[in-house]
C-alpha cells in the first residue's frame, strides 16, 4: 500500500509518499480501507516532534479518517466487512489502510460522504463536548467563538446556534467572518482591526459572554476572559496561534466569579465513551436536519498530503482540509 510517512522530524515537505506493508490488526482492532482523511492542527505538531504522543518512525501522520472496513480482529464484535465508517487513528490515516481500535470507531451516517466524514470526527466531536460537558451552554446564552472560520470553531458556531444560543463569531479576516456568518453566527468581531473588549461589551449590553470557546491562544486570551460574564465559562482548546501557551492572572476568575475550563476531548472519549456516543447520535441527528453542515474548503491527494499539512500550519485554511486517499 501507499502511505505518506514522517522518517525524521521536521516540516510537511519533509514528508514522503512510499510503499509499505499493510498494517496488522491486534484482536480488537479493524483494518480500513482509507477513501478520505482529515487534516487537524495535530498533525502539524506530529511531524515536529511538538505533540505530546510521539510515535516511532516511521509512521504517517494523519488522525482521523473515513472509509470501508477491510477486516476485523476477533473480538470485535459491532462492525464488519464492508462497513462505511470513520475512525480516530491518533496517526496513520494519510495511507490507503490503517489499523484503528475498534472502540474508535463510528458508523458513518447515509447523510455523509467519506469526505464529509473524514471531516467531522474531531472538529464537532471536540466543540460538542466543549458546548455540553464543559460549556454547559443553555439556549438563550451567549458564545464567542475565536478563530471561527476555523475547523473547530466553524463546528462550534454551528452547534452553538442548535443549542439555542446566541453566537458571537470572531477571526482576523472579512472573508473568515463571512463564513461564520454562513454558518449562523449572530454577530462579527474582526479582531485584526484592534481589540474585542469594547466591541463585547457593546454587543452585550455591558453584561459580557457567557462562554467563551478559544481555540487560538495567543494575545486575545487574557482580553476575551476579562469580557466574560458573571459565572462566564472560557474554554481552553487549543493553541493555534503558535505563539506559546498564555497565562492569566489568578485574580480574574476570582473578581469575575467564572470558569476556566480545560477540553481535552480525546481522553473524553476514552473515558465516557457512553457520553461520547450519545453526543454523536445528536450530532449525527443535526446533520441529518441539516443544522450541521461541515465546510470541506479544500481536498488534496495523498501524494500531496504535506501540502495539506502545510495549509493548516500557516492558518490559510478555513473550515476542513481533507486527503483524498481512493
């Protein structure tokens, strides 16, 4: 088989596209023909040695995937040849097979292609759980989302507004807020054009946000926190902006009486794998009523699936990239 593999650390062009031998399933595991697999900012962090998982070389990068099971170990019990699904890989998806658990493993819904599939997983599996367990968002409260063009936050500005709230959507760029915008966002912040926080406070009567979805990091963390609300919840997702983790001082939360929250969705799923399921049947119910509708913006082939990477690290992405594998 083709796989995209990572033999040292470095940038995506350091990638390479090879022949290698089709992974061997353990017994509760499924072989999977790969068609599409997503791009997420893991990846770029993967190939650098900069993610807390390091795998050994070499090993192809790439973290979810959708297509057809090939083959089941033993006591996997619930899927079965031919199935369409999508899977989290944590690596390996940029490859014609991969070897997924099988407890990572979802059918795909008739609403979606495997493109669409290999672009949901993460991004609305990640902002669902943000929204419901950690945001404990209700309907008629208000969410800004940062970095909201992006994969994550587009999935987040679209599940806010199935949850009834009332979204603020804020990114660098007209054309990014404009696809916030399609996908539902009450209100715009350019936050290229200066600061947020008195944009904030007249979007919201002076009362500030109720819950704050960041994905970025960066220079608008500790701004976005001092706009929140009275028993405001910010949720910390990501540190896209590359500019170092922030900090913020410890008396905030205190004189604002609200929550910084971690979201690590991933250990989530390995732990409440009964409360992950049933945020997906309602995800899958959404798409279905076509409340959900994931932004694939561009496809590559596998051969150039660095340049996939490579999109995603320099933040010109909006919505999902995806690597078409077959």
């Amino acid at each position: 088989m083709k796989a995209i593999l990572c033999k040292a650390f470095g940038p995506a062009d350091t990638l390479v596209l090879e022949e290698t031998a089709s992974p061997e399933i353990k017994k509760n595991e499924i072989l999977l023909d790969v068609h599409a697999a997503g791009v997420n900012f893991p990846d770029t962090l993967i190939i650098e040695g900069k993610y807390q998982f390091k795998p050994p070389f070499p090993f192809s990068p790439g973290g979810e995937a959708a297509g057809v099971v090939a083959a089941v170990g033993e006591k996997v019990t619930h899927l079965k040849v031919g199935d369409r699904v999508m899977g989290l890989t944590g690596w390996g998806a940029f490859a014609e097979q991969t070897a997924v658990p099988a407890y990572n493993v979802l059918p795909i819904p008739d609403s979606m292609d495997f493109e669409t599939a290999a672009a949901f997983s993460m991004t609305y599996g990640t902002s669902m759980h943000a929204l419901r367990q950690r945001g404990n968002l209700q309907p008629g409260e208000t969410l800004l989302v940062l970095g909201a063009s992006g994969g994550v936050g587009l999935a987040a500005v679209e599940i806010g507004k199935a949850m009834g709230a009332r979204v603020i959507a804020a990114a660098s760029t007209a054309e990014k807020l404009e696809v916030a915008r399609k996908a539902g966002a009450d209100e715009l912040i350019n936050y290229s054009e200066g600061g947020i926080k008195d944009r904030l406070k007249e979007l919201t009567g002076g009362q500030g946000v109720d819950v704050i979805y960041d994905p970025v990091g960066g220079s608008l963390f500790e701004e976005a926190f001092r706009s929140i609300a009275w028993n405001g919840r910010m949720l910390v997702v990501g540190f896209a902006a590359g500019d170092g983790i922030p900090a913020l001082p410890a008396n905030l939360p205190l004189l604002k009486g609200a929550s910084l929250v971690g979201v690590f969705w991933g250990a989530f799923a390995q732990r409440q794998p009964q409360d992950n399921a049933a945020n997906f049947q309602q995800l899958f119910a959404w798409h279905a009523e076509g409340k959900l509708k994931p932004l694939v913006s561009q496809t590559f082939p596998l051969a150039q699936a660095y340049e996939a990477i490579d999109t995603l690290a320099q933040r010109r992405a909006v919505g999902k990239v995806v690597v078409k594998v077959r």
